[in-house]
C-alpha cells in the first residue's frame, strides 16, 4: 500500500485544525452566551454583542501575531481563526439578534444593537491589530536586544584575545 504524500497529510492536519477549532469555538460561544443570559436575561441579546466583540478583537489580534510568522504558525492560525473564531462570532447570530428585536418592535433598541455591534467591531479590531503590533514589536525588540547584547561579548571576547596576544610577552628567534 503507498504512503500517502505529505500533501495529503499537510491537508488532513489544516482540515482537523479547523474541525478541533470549530469545535472548542462552538462550546465557547454556548458557554458565554449561557453565563451572560444568567446574568442579564435574554431581553437584549448582550450575549451576541459581547461574543462578537470580542470575537472581532481576538481575531485581529491573532492575525497580526500570525502574520509576524514567529507566533503564530499556519496551523494554529487555521485552528484560531478559520475553527475557533469562525464558530465562536457569526454573523448570523448578529442577525438573530436584530430580527428578535425588530419583532418586538423595539426599534431604538434594534438600532442601537446594531449600531454596537458594527462600531463595537470596528473598535475591537482596531484595538486587536494594535495590540497586536504592540507584542510584535516588543518581541522584536527583545529578540534584537539579545542579539546585540551577543554581539557586544563576542567583540569583547575578540578584543579580549587581541589584547592577550599583544601583552604576552614575545619569543625571540
């Protein structure tokens, strides 16, 4: 029987990094929007606002951090963004949401809702891509202190050695 080729595999790992995400995604968003029901009832769908939110701030976040290629590798962004934030936020809950409120004829309501949850994204994003940079360029900074700092005792070293052979005392032949 032949071995399937790393393509194969390659494909079956991105597909099961999505199942596994999509998943956990889902059990997170049935979690929260469970606790936040309990907490302030389902007469406005704050659930969905707050899930979405933060949805949209994590997945900016996570993009950036994978796009720097350092943090956050092709695989785990797959089981990040496309698994577990896909199931997490949907649009179509955002959506559930308004037509609920439409239905109650709560329109300042249903205005408001949306208008929350569209600037409240946008917001989560901007805040989620800085964020973002902010650790990258952290990161960086740390990694190309270190090197640096390599560097320095590595020129130490070289001018610790020259120093031994210009001060060791010479043989005459």
């Amino acid at each position: 029987m032949a071995h399937p080729s790393s393509h194969t595999l390659s494909t079956r790992r991105r597909l099961l990094a999505v199942l596994a995400g999509g998943f956990l995604g889902t059990l997170a968003r049935a979690g929260l929007s469970l606790l936040f029901q309990s907490w302030w009832g389902k007469g406005w769908p704050v659930d969905i606002l707050l899930i979405n939110v933060s949805g949209a701030f994590l997945l900016a976040l996570v993009t950036v951090l994978a796009d720097a290629t350092f943090l956050v590798g092709p695989t785990r962004r797959l089981f990040l963004t496309t698994g577990f934030l896909g199931a997490y936020t949907t649009f179509s809950s955002l959506a559930l949401g308004e037509v609920l409120l439409l239905g109650k004829a709560a329109w300042l309501a249903a205005l408001g809702y949306m208008a929350l949850s569209l600037l409240g994204g946008l917001a989560a994003v901007l805040v989620g891509n800085w964020a973002g940079q902010r650790v990258v360029a952290r990161l960086r900074t740390r990694a190309g202190l270190s090197s640096v700092r390599r560097e320095e005792r590595q020129a130490e070293k070289v001018q610790a050695g020259q120093r031994d052979l210009l001060s060791s005392p010479r043989r005459s032949e």
